[in-house]
C-alpha cells in the first residue's frame, strides 16, 4: 500500500514519490560515502579504474535501502 492505495509490486516500484525521495536519500548519502571513502583519492587528481565501478554503486546502495525500507513500510500498514 502506497499513499493509501493497495497497489501491485509493479506499480509499486513504479511509484514516482517514492522513487524521487528514494533518488534524494542516494545523491545525499552517496556523496557523503563517496566523500569519506573516496575523497582522498579523488582529491589527489587521479582516478583508479575501480572507482568507475565502486563510485556509482556508493549512489546505488541507499537508493535500493530506501526503496526497500518505504515497501516494507508500506506493506505492514496494509
């Protein structure tokens, strides 16, 4: 159930609130994580080949928590 409405898993994920706040909840803590993992790195100018792969998944991380946690949420209110 999402905004009081029983929905399918499918809307669900599709659900555009909760996909923007879940979008918010990752730019703000992915650029903290990015920031206290890797600032040093990135500061100094060069840029490891693993960072193209560790820095985006550092965004995708809290976006699938939040998501998750808002399902979970709204699935015990129903």
């Amino acid at each position: 159930m999402l905004a009081g409405r029983l929905r399918c898993p499918r809307c669900a994920l599709l659900y555009t609130p909760m996909l923007w706040r879940s979008f918010c909840t990752a730019i703000v803590v992915g650029t903290f994580l990015t920031a206290i993992n890797q600032g040093n790195v990135l500061l100094q100018g060069e840029v490891p080949m693993a960072l193209y792969w560790k820095i985006p998944l550092t965004y995708v991380v809290p976006f699938c928590v939040a998501s998750w946690g808002a399902l979970g949420n709204a699935s015990r209110r129903a």
